[in-house]
C-alpha cells in the first residue's frame, strides 16, 4: 500500500504492509509545485514493486471523497484534484483522500496509542488544531468529510479571534503561533513552539502559563468530547504535544476537574506514540480499513 | 407497538403505529411506586390488542442495553430492572430501554423537526440538560449507550459547579433550576421557568438576561458540536426552549457567531415540534426503527 502526507512544509511518502509497518519512508520539503514532487516520493518508496491502493492525507478544506484540495498550509493548490492526480497515476486501484488529522488518528488507531480501542478522540495541537473520529471502531467521516474539527469547539467563550471567524475556538487558543503570540505580548521571546517549551522547561513563568492555558482548553475540550460521545480515550498529537509536562500537567488536570460523570470513570488522555509515522500509517489505512 | 414515557413528575403511554403515529396516549402522575402504574397505562392504550414490541424511555443513569435504571429524578428506583420488567409482561417480543433525552430526539428524527436528516444533535433543555446522536441515519449510542451526554460540554470555564462534580457544563449554566437561580440572586421573583420566561416575555431585565446567559450557552454548544460532528441540524426541546424571544434569540445568534466554518453554512438550530410526544414516539423507534 502507497500513502502519501502532504503538508505545507514537507512531503512524506511510504510503503506500509497489511499490518501496518512503514516498509520504506522518503520526506522532502514542500517545493513550489508539490505534485511532482509528490509522484516521485511514491515512486521512490513504491521501489518498482506492483501497487495494490494508495491512501493520502492532506491538510483540508477538501472536498469528500472526491478529494479536491485547497490546504490552507499551501496557498499554490486552490481546487486541487489530488484523488483523480493519484487515480490516474495508478490506475485501477484503491484510492482514497482524507484529512490529515483524520490519517493521524486513523494511524494511532491501528498501530499506536489507541490500537483495539473502538471509540477514540484523535487531536493535533500544531499550526493549526484539528482532529478526528473512530465511532464503533470505524472512521467516522460525517456526512462531508468534515467531522473531527474539534479545533472549532469553543473553550473561551469571548476569547481570541479564531481563523474561521469566531471567537474562543480551541484552535485560537491552543494552536502554536497563537500560544507563541500570547506569550510574546508578555515578553517572552520564543520565536515558535519548541523555543517556548525549551523556555518552559527552564522554568520561565510566562511561558509556564502560556503553554498551561493551551493545555487546559485541550484538556477541557477532551472532557466535554469524552462525555458527548461515550469516550474512554482521547489521543493528542501535534508539535506542541511535545512540549512536555508544562502542557501535559494542566491538560490532564482539566480532563480530571471536568470528566466526572461515572461512564467517564478511567478514561484518559494520552500522548500520539507514532509522530510523523502516523499520518503515512492512517493514509495507508484509509484503504486497507476503510 | 407500545411506548412508555418515564418521568419524574409524569409516566406517560402510548399505541404508536408504524408510521409513527400516536394512535392512543395516556399520562398519569409519577405515584411513590411507579411500576403498577406504567403496567396499568401501557394496559390501557394497549385496548387488549396484540403487542409487537415494546420502547420504554427513562431518566439515567441507566446501563444499556440491559435497562436497568436509577434515574436521578426518581430516587424510589435504584437498580430498576426495567428492560426485565416490561419483558417479563410483554414475552417474546423485542423490549427496548434508553434514555428519554435520546428518545426524545429519535422521536423528532422520526416524525418531527429533524425528519429526513441522517445527522442531528437533539437537546432536551429543561430539569436537567440531555440529548442524543443520530448519526449517518442511525441513533449513536456509543459504547456504554452514554452518547449524546450534551449537558457537561464545558461552556463557562471556571463557571458554575455541576451536579457532575465539574465547572461550567452546560448544564450547570441552562438547566431551567439553575437559570432561575441565578436570576433569583439578582432579586427575580420566578420559581421556575415558566415564570421567568413570563417575566422575560414582559421585559423583565433581569429575566431577559438569565435567559440570554443559557440560550448563549446552548448556542455556543450546538455550534461546537456542528463543527465537531460535521451537523447542519440541532433540535432544542424542553420546557425552557419554550421561553421564546430571550432564550432563542440569544441562542441563534450565539450559535452564528460560532458556527462559522464553510461547511457549517446553512447549519440551524431549530426547536422541537413534537412536545411531550417526541418521548413517545422515540421510544417506539427504539424498536421500529433500531
């Protein structure tokens, strides 16, 4: 199986078995024209041997399942036709498009932090915060691809202006830049996530408490999820999911103050276990377990 | 088909045919010991004709399918084994227990506001704050049949302490005894909703304002959970989604103001038509339509 993760700064292209091991693993910055570039990573890791389907993650909005692309992380495809673009390059296969935070989940699913659980919240706390749905041990898509936006449930009613046009969206509030702004008008001079974490893992107040009310909304917003929808596992993935206990810590306080109701009882918010696999992973199963 | 209608204040029955219909209905006062009672008015709308099947909707805690109950309004019944109850009158036929908010909205999926929709939010605005899923044209139970849990999203961060144990659920901010609360501290006279929204009718502002607190509320809910489960519909019913103006204004425009993402154009939120009916109706689709 051929999947593809296209994202605004780099392509990554795999070869995964039926059980889902990455065979062979190619990554390149994203060029000016990505589609060639793409073709040639699949190429690389596909290796000459026969294709039986490919599965591609990329950012959204799309349409579904037609996979027509407009990412917002990659302003030169506007209605770009990567499902047909792929079908015809190897035709007579499988080929399916979704979104990537869609694939990450789809990946924790099947070969990381939520394998044999039927019922699981996948997130990506990155650039932006997005996320996805397995109902009943089944991707769950909604009716236009779309479910799984968990970056748009409001966590700070009032709160900072989000990109779609609201106002206290968890993406608004818990997305990299966001978190990195917030903290630079207090004067912390991380220039991007990582720096803030490093900073944080120093002991820096400011960005101790910017990266505590990041993860106090992830927190509050996998409650709130959890008791919508019957979960007992919540996956957080992303970049500034790796910024260690200072977001870790208030995240699960929250999720503790907030998921109290009984059927809750256990259940958890854990870290994505398969990085940048991950995506590669769910592209792969969007095909072999759709 | 028979339905049975569980509530605290009132028990209610009916003959419900297979278009949805209501063919004969009866309510009685909830008396210290229900069981008897429920037997005698599904008795009753039965008119000695022969029984196909059976849906009862209760309050929760429930564990589901087994149906065995403890609602929280209705103390007298701890472990209340009433899927065995009604299966033990009514024998080989299908018996079917769930929540009454989940019944409530598959009742409105059936026959009422969200007829036609295969994805839908349905909310029960009233004593408490409930709902159900029906996703892809089918009723969501989730794993534990916890699913729909509606009332513990997190809408006030640091906001007012749950009957959950939380803080700011949505429940704690719209159930219709915690709106007259709040308005009571300010001197309202109301004691309970129907008062209030008559206050609020009349201009009353502080009436207007602690209905514009929870329709924010209950707007701000329905807008994250359209984003997260990709809906273009929710119905709000209970007696508190019949306060009008104050409550529903508020909600609309919260929910506008939220609901912004392209996908979500179009997205309402609507309220229920069918009343006290929807419980029944919903509960004969438990097994009609499960």
């Amino acid at each position: 199986m051929l999947a593809l993760d296209v994202g605004g700064t780099k392509l990554a292209a795999a070869l995964v078995d039926a059980t889902g091991d990455v065979l062979r693993r190619a990554v390149t910055p994203t060029p000016a024209d990505p589609w060639p570039a793409c073709l040639q990573l699949l190429e690389q890791v596909r290796a000459g041997e026969p294709v039986d389907g490919v599965g591609a993650g990329c950012g959204g909005p799309m349409t579904w399942p037609a996979g027509v692309v407009s990412p917002l992380n990659m302003p030169v495809w506007k209605q770009f036709p990567l499902r047909d673009r792929l079908a015809g390059a190897y035709p007579g296969v499988d080929v399916r498009v979704h979104n990537d935070a869609v694939c990450m989940v789809l990946g924790e699913h099947w070969t990381g932090a939520a394998q044999g659980v039927d019922d699981v919240l996948g997130m990506v706390v990155s650039t932006g915060v997005g996320g996805g749905l397995v109902l009943g041990g089944r991707l769950h898509s909604g009716p236009s691809g779309n479910a799984g936006h968990i970056g748009h449930l409001v966590v700070e009613p009032g709160g900072p202006l989000c990109g779609c046009g609201g106002r206290g969206c968890l993406e608004a509030v818990a997305r990299g830049p966001a978190i990195v702004a917030a903290a630079a008008e207090l004067g912390c001079p991380a220039r991007d996530g990582r720096e803030l974490a490093a900073l944080a893992g120093a002991g820096d107040p400011i960005a101790v408490a910017a990266l505590a009310r990041a993860g106090s909304a992830v927190g509050r917003a996998a409650a709130s999820v959890a008791a919508l929808l019957d979960l007992r596992l919540v996956v957080v993935g992303g970049g500034i999911a790796e910024s260690g206990k200072a977001f870790w810590d208030p995240l699960e306080q929250a999720f503790r103050d907030h998921a109290r109701l009984e059927f809750l009882s256990g259940a958890v918010v854990v870290p994505a276990v398969l990085g940048a696999q991950a995506g590669l992973v769910g592209a792969a199963a969007l095909v072999l377990r759709g």
